[in-house]
C-alpha cells in the first residue's frame, strides 16, 4: 500500500476508510482471536484493568484511567498504539492529516478540487498517531484547539473573516490519531469544557467561526483519584461524556512487583554481572513497596508509586556495586546492610502525613525496611512471640546467649566478601539454625539469609543494633545493662 502516491491509485487499490475507533476495534478483535497478548509488557492487570480497557475499545469509548500514581496510566495508553492499522493514508501536507476518501479541511477539499485522483497522498506509520498533553494550569484553549493567526492572514494577505487563518491547536493536529491527556483534573474547568463539543459532536469553535469539523478520534485521560488532587477535578459534564472510567491499582503480589521492577530497572550488563541479588533481597525490596503503602506515616491517598522500588533496585545494586569497586573486587553480592543505600530513593517517592514528617523521612525509611524484615521472618524462621515462658526452649537460645557472652559483632560496610563471610560463620549457633530451619537454601544465598535472621530478631526486640562509624554492631539486648550494674 505504501506504493500508492495518488488519490486515484488509492480507489483503484479497493481501500476503505475506517474510524479510528473502528480500526482499534477490528485490531482488538483480531489479536483476542489470535491468542495474542493484547498489552504486553502490563503485568499484574490481567484479570482486572485489561479486560474493562478491552471492553472499552470493543465498545469505541472514550476512555479515563483513574488511579493513583505509577500505576501503568500513560503505559497502558501508549500500548494502544499497536492496535493501530501499520499505515495510514493522509492527503500530502494536511496538517490535520485528512483522510483521503473523507477530507474535512478546507486546505484538503481545495486541493482535491484542483488536482481530482491526481492528488498526492502520503503514509504515517502508527508510531506517529500517537499525542500526548500533560494537563497544566497554564494550557489555554489555543493551545489545544486553535486560534486567529494575525501572520498567516497578513502573509496570504486574507480578512480574519476567513477559516483559512486559522491556526489548529494540539486536538486537530491529532485527528485519526489517539490523544491522552494526562492529570485530566489538573486542567483549568474552562479548558474542560471547550472538550465538551469534541468528545459528544465532534466539532470544534475557534475564534467565532463556525467550523464543522467532524474529528476522528480516540482520547484517552488519565486522571489521580479527586480526593487526591486537589488542585482541581474533573468537571461533571465531561465525565458523562467519556464513555468507560477504568480504575488501575498497584501490583498485588510480590512475583507481580519483581516482574514490574526487572523489566523496568535500568541496568546495563556490567552491573547485572558484577552483582548477584539473592532472591530474599529483591522479595524484601518489594515488601517495602507494600508496607509503605499500609504505613501510618505515609498519605494512602497519595499512594505509592512503583517507581519507587524500580529506583530503590537500582540504589541497592548500585551501593554493592560501588563497595566492590572500592575493595577491589570485580564481582559481589548483596548485602542486608546495603539496603541502607535505598534510603535515598524511598525519601524522595512517598508523601508524609503529619506524624511522618515529625519522624523524618529518613527515619521513616528505615522503619519500612525493618516492618518488611519483620513482616517476611516468620516465614524463614520460627515465629517469636512476644511473651515467651520459658527462654531457654526458645531455638534462639544458643544465638542469644552467643551474643550475650560476646562484647559486641559487627559486621562493617567495607568488609570484603571473604571478611564478611568469616564474620558470620565465626557465629556458630547462625548455620546451626539455617541447617535446621532451611537447609535447602542455595548456597551463593546463604550469607544473606544469615544476616537476616540477625535483622529479623532485631526487629523481633531479641538482639540490639547500633550503627558504628562503618558498620552495624549487634549485641545482646539486656547486656550493655548488666553490664553497668
């Protein structure tokens, strides 16, 4: 098809003019039949948001995703994009890309009167249908419809009486194309309503002229939760008429998160292969995710984002990363305490209600670490209960009365992996509990799972950690106190 340069060639060929709509409709339709993924790449919403967004567009809605932030909003908007036909005709320079056997435009009519099938067209690939607006307060309806060009009717030397001055905004621009709107709630109500014609008539006003443009095409709104922005809303007339509101929400199982984190992280092959991540490190880098989320700390409405343990994943192996380059090794894994170096990108991802910011956001960092360890021990290890009647039946007792003889274990931030290996296997009662608790754990992630057990009966109140100038210092919580007596 991409051979055919003319109105005439294009007839002969037997093609025929779609909507948008349609066209997205009969590529749905086909890919459903196929077995094929409709949106590859969107995990976690299989069962939930994808088949109400198939629904949607087998029903040629116009469509408002509504939900929190970094929930797959804008992904799922620009994943329509190949549901689109690979090339469409336009009529060569039409700025509104006018379809060939259906023009709309003046500049298009003309031109099609002048020249009949000897009319030049031309193919847009579908990567290029796709506009994308962020919905600002300082957006006007220039710039999304149009408006009077004072020097184009002074070059074509026209009356501002004639449409041939107009100048179109973002919204003609797009026409057969799919148009998002992204913060829809965050545009000012006036500019909402100049979308009123377009989305229920398909017509457009500028300037008083009575313009009848009949658009093609798909919109697509995203939009945070009301009660969330309150910079603004969503005025009641548009939503009535945008056809399907779909609500996204957050991954809801840690697999479904680590697929979303992998498949995000930007990490080149050099760091992949410099660092090993033992599996229990990215499951708790997840679980931190979810605990932010239920933290009392942290404004729910506001939400928190799946960025935040994309960037908190690349933090962690970049904090391994760089203790290896300073020890000189070319290969490390990652440590518990590493996870200190995520601090950084958790502070910067989540909204603190009062109480949260009398903690401190860095505090507040490190409380969703520790709630992660203590939310995951109970599945490697025997669950502490709060009050215990006899200590010394507890399987801890060996590891707590190590610690209770010992002045003080630390385990420093520089140590190389052979010295933080020896570290721990100098605490005996630690691979005593791993063999009888877990010995099926792989090797390369034993190390880690002994430092986590540390953590966890830190988190447990069982053991006391203090942070040393390079290092963590884990001793017996009641020692320091017998001691002094």
């Amino acid at each position: 098809m991409k051979d055919i340069k003319t109105l005439g060639e294009l007839k002969q060929s037997g093609y025929v003019s779609k909507s948008i709509k349609d066209e997205l409709r009969d590529n749905l339709r086909t890919k459903i039949k196929s077995g094929k993924p409709v949106f590859e790449g969107v995990h976690g919403f299989e069962n939930t948001v994808i088949p109400e967004l198939e629904r949607a567009i087998l029903s040629r809605h116009n469509i408002n995703l509504l939900g929190l932030r970094g929930q797959a909003k804008t992904r799922l908007a620009r994943k329509m994009i190949e549901l689109l036909d690979e090339y469409m005709p336009i009529i060569a320079g039409s700025e509104i890309n006018d379809d060939p056997l259906r023009p709309i435009s003046r500049y298009a009519i003309d031109i099609i009167a002048e020249n009949g099938d000897a009319t030049p067209i031309q193919w847009i690939h579908r990567s290029e249908r796709f506009f994308e607006k962020l919905a600002t307060p300082d957006v006007t309806v220039a710039d999304l419809i149009g408006d009077v060009d004072p020097i184009k009717a002074a070059n074509l030397k026209l009356s501002y009486a004639d449409d041939r001055v107009i100048h179109f905004g973002m919204i003609p621009r797009a026409n057969r194309c799919i148009f998002v709107i992204n913060e829809l709630p965050d545009l000012q109500a006036r500019i909402q309503v100049a979308l009123f014609n377009i989305l229920q008539e398909g017509d457009i006003q500028i300037r008083g002229f009575k313009v009848r443009m009949p658009l093609d095409m798909q919109f697509v709104f995203t939009a945070n939760p009301e009660d969330y922005t309150n910079r603004g809303s969503i005025v009641t007339p548009l939503k009535d008429r945008i056809g399907s509101q779909i609500l996204t929400h957050y991954p809801e199982s840690i697999a479904i998160a680590r697929t979303i984190t992998h498949q995000e992280a930007k990490l080149d092959k050099v760091q992949s292969d410099a660092v090993y991540v033992p599996s229990l490190a990215k499951d708790l880098l997840e679980q931190i995710s979810f605990e932010a989320r239920e933290s009392e700390f942290i404004d729910a409405k506001s939400g928190v984002s799946a960025r935040m343990s994309i960037t908190a994943y690349e933090n962690l192996l970049s904090t391994a990363e760089r203790r290896g380059l300073l020890s000189g090794a070319d290969t490390t894994t990652v440590r518990l305490s590493d996870f200190m170096g995520i601090i950084p990108a958790i502070t910067g991802k989540v909204e603190l209600v009062y109480e949260g910011e009398q903690e401190g956001a860095a505090v507040v960092a490190q409380h969703l670490i520790g709630d992660a360890i203590h939310t995951f021990f109970p599945a490697f290890f025997p669950k502490i209960e709060k009050l215990e009647r006899d200590a010394t039946a507890s399987p801890y007792a060996n590891l707590l009365e190590w610690f209770f003889a010992e002045t003080g274990f630390e385990l420093l931030d520089d140590a190389t992996d052979e010295e933080y290996r020896k570290q721990l296997d100098a605490v005996l009662p630690l691979e005593e509990l791993i063999q009888k608790y877990q010995p099926n754990y792989t090797p390369e992630d034993k190390y880690f799972l002994k430092e986590f057990l540390l953590w966890g009966l830190v988190e447990y109140d069982k053991l006391s950690k203090d942070r040393v100038v390079s290092g963590y210092q884990f001793k017996d919580l009641y020692s320091n106190y017998i001691n002094k007596l």
